[in-house]
C-alpha cells in the first residue's frame, strides 16, 4: 500500500487524499443519523421507523445533488466544487444539531441529502482522472473506502460521545469536515484532464454543455448505458444500505449489546470493509472489475447465518466483519467501473446521478426492513436481514454479470 503511494507525485496524492477524506467525512457524517435513531426517536417520542424516514430523505434527495455538482465540476472545474460541497454538507450537519422538531429535522437531511449527492461524483472524478491507469483498481477500491472510514469515524463517536453528549453533540461534532477545505484550498490542483478541456474550450476547438438542459441531452445520448447503470447501482446501494443502517439498531435492541459493545463491533465490520475494498479493488486489477463483483457478492451468502443468526458479541463480530468485507469488497470495484463506463464528457455528471438515482430507489429499503421486523416479526430484525442479503447478492451479481468490461478505459480526457 505504501510502495503504491510513494509511486504517486504530490499532486497526485494531495488529490487522492483530499477526495478520500472528503467522501469520509461525507459519511460520517451520513451514518451518525444511523447510530442516532433510537435517541432521536426517543426525543420526538415517535417509533424508530418514523426517524429512518431522514435516512430515506437523504438517500432520496442524493441524486439531485449529483446532478447539480456534477454540473457545477463539469463546468467550473472539479476542486472548487468539492469545496463548495463540503462547506454545504457541514453547515446542514450543524443545523441538524439544533433542530427543535423532527419534521425540521427530517428537512434538514433532505437538504443534506443534497450536498451528499455532489460529493461522490466530484471527488471520483478529480481523483480518477488525476492519477495514473497502473494500479487504479488498487486507488478505486480505497477511495470507495472512504465510505467504511466515514462508517468508522461515526462508531467511534458513537462510542465516546452519545451516552455523555448525546445524539445533538454528536451531529455538533459533524462540522469537522468544514476544515478540510483549508487543505484544498492549499494543496490541491484542479484536473489536469478537466484544465486540458477548459484550455481545448477557450481555443474554441470543443465544446461542452453549459446548461442542465445540454447536460441531460448528453446523459440522453448514452441513455442505455445510463440505464444500466442505474439498475446495477440500486442492488449495490441495497446491498450496503441492506445490511449497514440498522444493524447496529439490531445489535443494541435484539441482541442487548451495550452501546460500546455495538461501537467496538461496528469499528471491527468497518476495518473489515476497509480490507475488502482495498483486496477486491486489487484483485480487479488482474481478474477485471466484473468478476471482482460478482465473487464478492456471492461470497456473502454463506456468511448470512453468522452474521445475523449469532447471539455472542464474539461471533457477530466475527459475521459482521466478514459481511462487510464481502459487501465493500465488491463496492471497492465501483469508482473504477463507474467512471471506465463513462464517456469523457459526462464522466463528472453521469457516473455521480446514476449512483444517486440507485440511492434514489433503494431510498426506502430501511422504513420498509424497520416496518417489516415490527409487523411481521415482532421486532426481531434479524430474519429481514437475512433476506435482504440473500436477494440482493444474487440479484447483484446477475446484473454485474451481464454487463461490460471496461477496464483500463482512458480517463485522461474530462471532455
């Protein structure tokens, strides 16, 4: 891992980690909701199906925010729109931590669904196309990462901060990532493909969509790929949303785990995310980024009775960690396939609206996992779980299967 960075000039790794941390703290500061819901729920005195609705909101208002900062990168430049992005999810995240009622908050995570929509595409596109063909599965797959990081970040502030400064603290704590725009500011370069564009546009020998209107015209040129993508993105949001928002609810109410039990567990699954994302992404290099996929997601199947079934804190780790490998592991393929999908001229907007648009349509899987265990099984989350798992995987790889291999595409043009 360290070999493949010192590979790297500096402005290939500021770019790198500028991107990675940015995409972190995007989901730390997504997850702290996830970690929230029984308190959250316990203010506004409602059931922990009506506070996963802000979860739905975020997830649902995501493709907007993908589509309005992938415009914004495609034609202001990739760097000032990140930057832009993190200032606009940190202030909704503070908000979030004064909201006096729960349809206030439910609003503020929609708007904060928004700026999370932006940053993934964004960040993906200026660390893509700045780093070198060799080894980007290797990058793909810790930069997807990021996400698990986010994940981790949030389960060690569960542990610290909830039980002394409650779910408000914690969302206060959310700010943090407003300093990471002082690094950008400082130390990152725009795209060195996207300034060969805009130096190609001002000769006047291309040019590029300068509206949302244009910019939809050139999603509709592409408009079966697009689709495809889509599809394939709602079984991969489904099958990491599936089994990270309300399993650590599951820990804490069906298995009576503590809350620094649940921390520590969460921590653990995400050390394992973080190794399978990194393994899968590696492995794609060689293997190519579909059979990366669908490996993983079929690896998690035999998994499902540890993970969900165990009744020891020692043993759900050990699923949880496992469960987690496989299912990042196969995400860790997901900025490298996306973007070698892509063609040049849409690369900022469409990988980062057919994401969104799969969070789009996965949006409910939670209220529908938390309405199910109340309703059909008495509380008991864990047989949902398992059939969440079981279908998606399946599903996942069938679909990752039938698609095409574009490993190794050139990303040195922006447009």
């Amino acid at each position: 891992m360290l070999g493949r960075f010192r590979e790297l000039n500096a402005e290939q790794r500021n770019a790198f980690v500028a991107c990675f941390l940015g995409w972190t703290l995007d989901a730390f500061d997504f997850f702290l909701t996830v970690f929230c819901i029984g308190p959250i729920a316990a203010e506004f005195h409602v059931y922990d199906a009506q506070v996963a609705l802000a979860v739905t909101l975020t997830l649902a208002f995501r493709p907007v925010g993908a589509l309005l900062f992938g415009w914004l990168a495609d034609r202001y430049g990739r760097r000032p729109t990140l930057m832009a992005n993190i200032l606009c999810f940190t202030v909704l995240e503070l908000a979030s931590a004064f909201a006096p009622t729960l349809p206030l908050f439910l609003v503020l995570r929609s708007l904060f669904g928004v700026a999370m929509g932006g940053e993934w595409g964004t960040g993906a596109a200026l660390a893509l196309e700045t780093l070198p063909t060799e080894g980007r599965g290797f990058f793909s797959g810790l930069l997807q990462e990021g996400y698990a990081s986010g994940y981790l970040l949030a389960a060690v502030a569960n542990w610290l901060m909830l039980d002394r400064f409650g779910w408000r603290g914690m969302f206060i704590a959310g700010a943090v990532p407003a300093l990471l725009v002082v690094y950008i500011r400082a130390g990152v370069k725009e795209s060195p493909a996207w300034e060969r564009e805009r130096e190609a546009r001002l000769a006047g020998s291309v040019r590029v969509e300068s509206s949302f209107g244009e910019k939809l015209g050139a999603i509709r040129l592409h408009l079966p790929r697009f689709l495809f993508m889509v599809a394939m993105m709602f079984f991969f949001t489904s099958f990491s949303h599936g089994t990270q928002d309300l399993y650590p609810r599951f820990l804490k109410s069906n298995l009576k785990f503590s809350t620094a039990t649940v921390s520590r567990i969460a921590i653990l699954y995400n050390l394992g995310a973080l190794a399978g994302g990194i393994t899968f992404g590696t492995i794609s290099e060689w293997l190519g980024r579909r059979r990366a996929i669908v490996i993983a997601a079929l690896l998690a199947i035999p998994i499902i009775p540890l993970w969900a079934f165990s009744h020891s804190a020692y043993t759900v780790a050990v699923g949880a960690v496992l469960m987690q490998f496989m299912v990042q592991g196969a995400w860790g393929v997901v900025p490298a396939h996306l973007n070698e999908m892509s063609p040049a001229s849409v690369r900022a907007t469409l990988p980062g609206v057919a994401y969104q648009l799969g969070n789009l349509l996965s949006a409910w899987n939670i209220e529908m996992q938390a309405d199910a265990t109340r309703v059909w099984f008495g509380g008991n989350y864990a047989p949902v779980l398992a059939a969440t798992v079981l279908a998606v995987s399946v599903l996942l790889a069938l679909v990752v299967g039938l698609g095409r291999e574009a490993k190794g595409a050139d990303l040195s043009r922006a447009g």
